[in-house]
C-alpha cells in the first residue's frame, strides 16, 4: 500500500480505482494480438497518459524496419511544450543507451518540474523503452510502479510476439509466391535472427551456433563448435539428455519432431534461464544432423510471474474488498467474470444476463433493467446500486460501477466492478437507529428544562378557559338569559381549549420514540410552532423575540419532529447564551431562499459569542460550555440536517452573540436527487 489510508471509503475508492487500471492494463495484451509494432507503442502510450493521468508518456521500440519512437503529452497542460519537442529532450537527457539510464529523474521540461521514471522494454532494452513523467513529486507510487511494470512486461511480450510474426508473415509472403532461399538467404536469416539456431550431429556435438547464440548463452561460435550439447545444459538435466539421445538414435526412428518444448538452459556465467526449443532431423548421405531453434523466454516467463502476481494481488483485493469485477459484451451479450463476482452472486459459471436477473431484487427489478437498457444504446460510464434476493431469502445491496470501451473489433464492452455494501447499508442502519435513540434521550433531557415555561404557557389558556366558563354560566343564570353573549363566552372557551391542547400535543410529538418519518412542511410554520412554545421560556429572562420570515417559500420534504428537536435546540442555546446578560438580550429568527435554491434558516442571539475556534469545535461530541450541559445537542442537530441533505453551522458576531444558520432543499431538489 501506498500509505495508510485512514478512511475507509477513500481505502476503497483507491482500491476500485487500481482494480480498473490493473484490469485495463492486462486488457492490453488481447488487444494488440495481431498488431503491429507501431500501433502497440501508440496503444500502450495513450493507455497509460490515460490510466495513470499522467502528463508526459513515452515509448521507443526496435524494430528491423527502423526504430519506433513516440511521444504524448497531456492536451489539458498548455504549458508543456509539443510531444516532438519531448521526444528529442528526452532523448537528450537519457542518451542512447538505456543500461546506464537513472531509476528515476527529475528535470524541467517547459516550465514544470517533471519526475520521470523509465523501464526497460526486455532484460537490457533489446525490445525497447517506455518512459512516464509527471508533475507530482512523489511519482510514482508503489501502485503506479506495479501498474507500469505490468505494462511494460505486457508490451515486451506483445512486441516480441509482433516482430515475430512480422518475420514469419515475410517468410510466408516468401514461400506463397513460390520463392526458394538460397543458401546465402538462409545465412542471412540465420545470422540475423534473434533467436539461437544450433546445429548437432549423431555424437551430440555442436557443428553450427549461429551468431545469437553467443548472445544468449555467453559462448562464442568458436567455443562452442565441437563441444557437446549439455554443455548447454544445467548439469542435472545432462545424463537424462545423453541417455534419451542414445536410446532414440539405437532405435532406428526416422525423425524427430521437438515443437514448443520448454527446457532449462544454463549460461556461461551459470544462470539458469527458461527456453523454448524445436528441433527437426535432417539426414544427408546417412549422417543424421539435428537442427533447432533455442529462444530465451525468461522475459515472458518473468513477465508472467508478474502477471500471477498481478491476478493474485487483484484477486486479495476484490476479496479483502468484498468487490468482484466483470466485462460484458452487449453484442453478444457474453458476461465474463472473476472469482469474487461469483462469490457475491452465489452462481456458478456459465454467466447470462437471465441468470444475473434472476437474483436481483424483485422491487429493484424495474431500475435494473432500465439500467441494462441505458447502458446497451448508450456507452457512458454508469454507477447504481441495487439488492439481490438470495436462495435462503436473505438481501445483499450492492453498488456497481461500469466503465465504457471498445473491443478490438469496435464492439462496446463494459468493465465493471461490483462490491457487496451490506455490512455497511446494516452498519448504517444500526448508526440511524442509535441515531433516534439518542435524539430522543435529548429530547427528553431538553423538555425536562422547559417544565416551568410549559406550565405557563397552558396555564394562560386554561386560566381564561375558566373565565370564560364562569362568565357564560353567569350570562346563562339571568332571568333573561343573554343568550348572544353566552355564545361568545362559549367561543372564547373553545379557543382557549384549543390552544391548550395544541401545546399539550407539541409537547407529545417530542416525547414520542418514533422512527423518522419525512413529508412536505412548511419551514415558516414549523418555527412559529416553536416561537409559541418557547415564548414563556424567553420571557421569563427578559428576552425579546424577533421574527423575519419570507413569504412564499417552498415547502421541504422533512421530519417534522427532527426539524422540531433542531429549532427548540437552537432557540434553547440562544436564550442560555442571553439569560445571565444585564444588557437588552434579542432573540432573531429569520428564514429565506438562497439562489441555490435551498432554504436558510437562521438564529441569532446577543449573548456571551463563541471564539473563532470554537465554531465548529461545539459540533464535536461531547463538546460543551455549559456547566450542565451534555455536549451532544449540536452533534445530533447537525447530523439530522445533514440526512435531510442540508448543512448546520456556526459564526461568531464581531461585537456580541453568535448566529446559527442551517440549510434544507426544498422538496422538488429532493425529489430529483431520490
């Protein structure tokens, strides 16, 4: 890893985005099957200014028909000069020979500062050279290091194999129109190819080596001729050849036919190293000679180990993860899968589309398949999440990222990772549980404070309740009763009642241990609501209440309760701040719309103030200045108008007091975004 990550869902997000280079990277060599050399430079350049963002890519390959150099730049940096002008500082800088290049360097290049790292294309850059340069100081990582080796071995295998059939296309070509080598053309061949072509009679004895054969194995043609084949052998493997050469000769077979057969060789200096040997039999006069071609395929083996490494370190990070990845072709609708994908599933190979349906979510169905057909007529990146309905009924969510390209052929194709989220859709669901709970234990806490205001509020209405009540008993006892009058002290009575019975059921509203519950509410109302509530409260400390709220605003999707909780919080936290001040103590609630469209509701009060710290430090929980105070009033206030997708915070006036000022969308932003 590249350092410690302390937050998971970054953890995450840096893992999914190396699983898509590395699935990118060892896409590569699928597409190049066939290329020619040219296009395998240009591919691999843009492919990695692509994945790696990087701002400087290079690539230089041998080649019989000339060298292949070329150079990218990012288009978005007008300030790094033209990819020619690359090409040839580069070149400048590196020289011609890459066995004494730097590991990495550090140079000017227009006015930036760029780190470069090159690699060498084959075990002493016979294939070529790449080079990746960007403005970051720390470039490059050990991510972005595993990323590039991968490419690079998958580039020397690509141009390897390109040149190679590139040689055999020429040969062919040759022998369709009927052409013979002569001798001579056969020399050249021989003598120019990249591989070791040795020649050995009936005793085992080198007759012919060809000039790469000194490269490979470290002897000169001079050393070699005369001297047996196992010299080019690890010394295990000699008895088992000679005495397998014997047995073949003494019984009489006419030819012997070695394709493709992988050996170990040993080098002069001892190394051991893997080759591919096929060998054929010629017999002139009844001398049997035995000719065969040696290739050095320690790079591809190299190259595969790296690749085994690469799938296994992929393959612990989809498991460690819990994310699987996947390819789909829509023409053929042909779904590729990794092992972690299947295990998420819970299916076995073959996967179809109806197959990948049958699991999904009978109530995510609809949304399923009109993502499928999205992504079938479009070609854009898409992102989702949905469920599966496993076989013993149990529900998986999962969120699933694909990414658009082109096959070879042009086809669209998706790579796409999918990562299973239950642990963390019931860890949230444990988190907002907890959540209510303790909004409400606050609740309760809070209303334990309001007992006295509560008592006068209710006392005021039920106090003119009975006035009235007498006064119409009154009005009823006359001789005459007036019977007008009645009525109207009768009315009084039921207004007074009314108003009683709201508080009382404000009151209950807050007690209630209820999951939250969203709907359409009007802001302004909801403040009001609490101004009458919490009046009693601010009068008894002498603080006057002013109210500024905008007409017309739109309603917002919210727990009525939740919004509730906030504004007796904030109310509350104004009045405790003014209560002990001998100065003129002013209460102000305002609401209006921003040009975002959101809704803003502030509170602001003359009181003690905050220092500059301190506002968002009282966010923090357990956090308080009050001597009885719980420090988590603040904390479950901003954590409820963040799940109503608003934001809560805090400033500090210049001379006195403090305003807090919080954020809901109104309910179409809501609905759009649900």
């Amino acid at each position: 890893m590249d350092e410690q990550v302390k937050d998971p869902e970054q953890e995450i997000q840096r893992l999914q985005r190396c699983i898509n280079d590395l699935v990118s990277v060892l896409g590569l060599s699928a597409a190049w099957s066939g290329c020619e050399p040219s296009e395998i430079v240009a591919s691999l350049v843009d492919a990695l200014l692509r994945l790696l963002r990087l701002d400087i890519a290079y690539g230089r390959s041998k080649d019989p028909d000339g060298p292949i150099e070329l150079a990218r730049t990012d288009q978005s940096q007008k300030s790094l000069p033209h990819a020619k002008d690359v090409q040839a500082t580069l070149s400048h800088w590196f020289g011609d020979d890459p066995q004494t290049w730097p590991a990495r360097l550090t140079q000017p290049i227009g006015p930036q500062q760029i780190s470069l790292y090159p690699l060498r294309l084959g075990l002493h850059a016979e294939i070529g050279v790449i080079v990746a340069g960007s403005q970051r100081a720390d470039f490059p990582n050990e991510t972005e290091k595993l990323i590039l080796t991968i490419a690079a071995n998958q580039a020397a295998i690509g141009l390897r194999e390109a040149q190679l059939l590139s040689q055999q296309k020429r040969l062919a070509s040759e022998l369709d129109d009927g052409r013979r080598y002569t001798e001579e053309s056969y020399r050249v061949v021989v003598e120019t190819a990249s591989d070791a072509i040795i020649s050995i009679d009936d005793r085992g004895l080198i007759v012919f080596a060809n000039p790469a054969t000194a490269k490979i194995f470290g002897y000169t043609t001079a050393e070699l001729a005369g001297k047996p084949l196992t010299i080019l052998m690890p010394e295990y493997m000699r008895e088992l050849h000679q005495s397998g050469f014997k047995k073949y000769l003494a019984t009489g077979q006419r030819h012997i036919n070695w394709q493709g057969t992988e050996l170990t060789a040993l080098r002069r200096n001892g190394e051991e190293f893997a080759v591919e040997v096929s060998f054929g039999e010629l017999n002139r006069d009844g001398h049997k000679t035995f000719t065969g071609i040696l290739r050095d395929i320690s790079k591809r083996k190299q190259a595969e180990q790296e690749m085994r490494r690469g799938e296994a370190f992929l393959a612990q990070a989809q498991h460690l993860s819990r994310m699987g990845g996947y390819s789909w072709r829509v023409a053929t609708n042909e779904i590729t899968g990794s092992e972690e994908f299947f295990n998420i599933y819970e299916i076995a190979p073959p996967l179809t589309p109806a197959r990948l349906r049958a699991r999904v979510h009978p109530d995510d169905l609809t949304l399923y398949e009109k993502m499928v057909e999205e992504a079938g007529n479009g070609g854009n990146d898409f992102e989702w999440q949905y469920r599966l309905l496993m076989p013993d009924h149990s529900i998986k969510y999962l969120h699933a990222v694909a990414h658009a390209t082109r096959d070879e052929h042009g086809q669209l194709e998706y790579i796409a990772a999918v990562q299973d989220v239950t642990d963390r859709h019931l860890s949230q669901e444990a988190l907002n549980k907890a959540r209510t709970e303790l909004a409400h234990v606050s609740r309760v806490m809070t209303l334990g404070t309001l007992t006295a205001s509560i008592a006068h509020e209710i006392r005021q209405p039920l106090a003119a309740a009975v006035t009235d009540a007498k006064t119409c008993s009154r009005w009823l006892g006359r001789d005459q009763p007036d019977v007008a009058e009645a009525r109207e002290a009768t009315s009084r009575l039921v207004k007074d009642l009314t108003r009683a019975s709201e508080i009382i059921s404000r009151i209950s509203s807050l007690f209630k241990k209820e999951a939250p519950k969203r709907e359409s509410i009007n802001v302004n109302e909801a403040v009001e609501e609490m101004i009458v509530l919490l009046r009693g409260e601010a009068r008894a400390h002498k603080i006057s209440i002013q109210v500024d709220l905008a007409d017309d605003l739109p309603r917002v999707l919210a727990d009525p309760v939740q919004l509730q909780q906030v504004l007796m919080n904030l109310i509350l936290n104004a009045i405790d701040a003014m209560k002990s001040l001998s100065n003129p103590a002013v209460l102000t609630i305002t609401s209006r719309r921003e040009d975002s469209g959101q809704i803003l509701i502030s509170v602001s009060d003359t009181g003690i103030g905050l220092a500059p710290e301190q506002t968002e430090q009282i966010f923090a929980a357990f956090f308080t200045s009050k001597a009885q105070g719980t420090g988590m009033g603040l904390t479950i206030s901003r954590s409820i108008i963040e799940s109503h997708g608003g934001r809560l915070w805090a400033t500090s006036h210049a001379g006195a007091g403090a305003t807090f000022q919080f954020t809901l969308p109104v309910e179409d932003t809501r609905e759009q975004a649900a």
